[in-house]
C-alpha cells in the first residue's frame, strides 16, 4: 500500500422558527462522519483505492411544524475505485457496497424500521485521440435508499407549501445510466458535448394530487419506473489577448426531459389526514405516468469575459424557456430572461493575504423570473433588479 488518509467529520445544527415572539418548531440534527481510503500499489497495471466509509444522523423536530418523526440513519459502505492506462484509453471503475438503516420514534408514528441493502458500479472508457480532441464514455448502475421524510413524512412542509405522505413501503431505487461526451480545444477555440440516458426503476419522487389539506396541496412520496435524456454543450472563443487584456465569449445550452415510463394516466391513492388527535381516510388522485413534475426546463445562455492584470468583468444573459412538459395537477412555467453582469478587482499585498472588492448585479433587466423547480414559483418568483457591492479576504 501507497498511502492511507482517514477523515472524520461531527456536525451539530439546531433550527428554530419562531411564530411571531413565540417558537414553533425546533429541528435538532446531529451528523457523524467517518472515512478512510487505503491506497494500493498498482496490480495489473491497475491504480487504486480501497474505502470504508460510515456515518450516522440522528434527527428530531418538536414542534406544531415537526412533519416527520424523529429517527436515527446509519450507512455504512465499502468501495474500490480504480482507473488504468492503456496507449490512449484511460478505464475508469468504481464498486461499492452500502447497508443503510433507519431506526424511527415508534411513539410518533406506527411504521416500522427499515433496512436497505444497496450495490453500484460504474465504468469509464477515456479516449484520447490527440492534444486536442477526447471522448469519454460512461457506464454506469447505481442504487438508493429512500430517506427518512420519503418513507415517514405526515404532515405540512411549511418550507415548501405542501402537505407531505410520505411511503413506508418505498424500496431501493436503481439507475441505469450512459453518457458519451467530447472535448474539443484547438486555439482559441473550445469546445464540450455530453448527451446521456437514464432508465430508473422504482424512481422515487413526490407527486402532486388534486387533493388539498387545511388549504394546502397534498403531496405523496411514490415510487415508479421512470427514464431521463438529457444534453449539455458549451463553447469558449478567446477573441483576442493584448494589452487591452484577454477577452472571451461563450454561449451554452443544456435540456433534460422526465418522463414516467407508463403512459399518462391517474388513479387513486389514499391518505391518512390528520384532524386533531385522530386520522381519517380520504383518496386523492395522484399520475401513473406522462411527465415527472419539477423538470428543469431547456436553457441558452452566453456570457462575454473580460480580464487584465487584477481586474475581471463579465456581462451574459440566460434565457429559460416556458417549461410546458408539466406533470398531473401542475402548471406551465412562462419563459424568461436573466440578465447579470459583474465586475472584480483582486489585490496582492506584501503580508500575503489577498484583497477581492466586487460588485455583482442580477436580474438587471428586472423581468419576473419563476422557477419551474420551486415548489413556490406561484407565490414567491425570484428577486428583480439587485446590486451586491462586497469585500473578500483570503488568507
């Protein structure tokens, strides 16, 4: 063995919200982490690294907002990554092995304890064709187990306004996935081209439903097979690099498109809804298939580069189109245009440390932008016209 580095991490965090002077809600999360890597000598020309990786969640809400019970989640996987040269190809693998498990407040909800047992590979195939131009491929099968909030939620998520269900019955999910991408740098010039393909079974997600609770849409955590396409490209043109500094333009596009692999359908599910101390049954009607909710929509964007000495600017826009492959019970999202600009000026001093004052402008065109991914992009869009002048310190 080469070389071993282990890591631990122990984070402590408490949320309060407060409902005027008075608290309404306390969230308590306690987060343990550990991981050590073991780096081998090469075998077989192969170069690489065993892994042992742990990690423990210990999580509690008290309160009137407290939607999911109190539970303790602990993971524990083993993996080797590894990758070897051959002439031009590079091969890249990755195995690893979990075992998840959530342990819940049985005095808080009548659902039991879950254990999960999960495996992914993955492969990589690097080809270098010459200094300028790579193809990369990518292979590979991963799983997941659901969360606490998908497996015990009951309750209103105020954060997203919605009332959540979750699915105690949820299983693992597992992801097939392939990408092929290219890389092209000649000059000035570069260029980035990646598409890819995603077959999901049991894809766990929530769905919403024409059912509403004490005003609020009914939300259930499902689980079907689903697939996802998606494309992302880029270009990158140095103009020109003198004395007046280096300018550079660059323009992007990316989409993605989920779909449920059923076709578009509905049926009834039922929910227990709480009214007081007690639950009473009601049914709602949740999609079987069509589109996914909450899918990004297409984005174009460009951006023109400016740099000299310790100075920096850039000014671009991105354009969302109207995002009309909607869901059961969802809406269309209109387009709109982002515009933002930005300017820095970095500063060395003798001691060492390094001075950054900047000034970053958003949305200067000040057009109502709602992001179809928010579960609030009715009520609340994101901010109009605003400046941010700043001061950075690194040492």
């Amino acid at each position: 063995f080469e070389s071993l580095r282990v890591k631990f991490a122990d984070t402590e965090y408490t949320h309060t919200e407060f409902g005027g002077a008075d608290i309404g809600t306390v969230f308590h999360n306690r987060g343990r982490e550990a991981r050590a890597e073991l780096v081998h000598a090469p075998i077989a020309g192969w170069k690489g690294a065993f892994g042992l990786q742990a990690s423990e969640r210990d999580f509690i809400a008290i309160g009137d907002e407290a939607f999911v019970p109190g539970s303790v989640a602990r993971d524990t996987g083993l993996f080797w990554i590894g990758k070897r040269e051959i002439g031009p190809l590079q091969l890249d693998l990755g195995l690893r092995h979990d075992r998840n498990r959530i342990d819940v407040d049985q005095s808080a909800t009548a659902s039991q304890d879950r254990d999960f047992k999960t495996t992914s590979v993955s492969g990589g195939l690097g080809w270098k064709v010459g200094e300028s131009l790579h193809f990369n491929l990518g292979l590979d099968r991963a799983q997941r187990a659901p969360t606490a909030e998908e497996l015990y939620s009951s309750g209103l998520h105020v954060a997203t306004g919605g009332f959540e269900f979750g699915n105690a019955a949820l299983g693992v999910e597992t992801a097939q996935r392939i990408e092929l991408g290219m890389h092209l740098h000649h000059g000035p010039f570069e260029a980035q081209l990646s598409v890819w393909h995603a077959r999901y079974d049991d894809f766990v997600y929530l769905a919403d439903t024409d059912l509403e609770v004490d005003g609020s849409q009914a939300r259930v955590w499902r689980q079907d097979n689903a697939r996802f396409s998606g494309l992302e490209a880029r270009v990158d043109w140095q103009i020109t690099e003198g004395d007046s500094g280096l300018w550079t333009i660059g323009a992007f596009a990316d989409t993605v498109r989920g779909r449920l692999a059923d076709a578009a359908g509905t049926t009834m599910v039922e929910v227990d809804v709480p009214h007081g101390d007690h639950f009473h049954h009601e049914d709602a009607q949740v999609a079987t298939g069509g589109n996914l909710p909450r899918i990004v929509p297409t984005r174009i964007g460009s951006e023109l580069r400016w740099e000299r000495d310790g100075w920096r600017a850039s000014v671009g826009a991105v354009r969302y189109l109207e995002q009309d492959d909607v869901a059961a019970f969802e809406d269309t999202t209109p387009s709109y245009t982002m515009v933002d600009a930005h300017v820095a000026w970095h500063i060395d001093t003798a001691s060492g440390r390094e001075w950054e004052l900047f000034v970053d402008g958003s949305n200067l065109s000040n057009r109502e932008a709602r992001p179809h991914t928010s579960f609030l992009k009715d009520v609340v869009p994101l901010p109009g016209r605003n400046v941010v002048l700043g001061v950075r310190l690194f040492f």
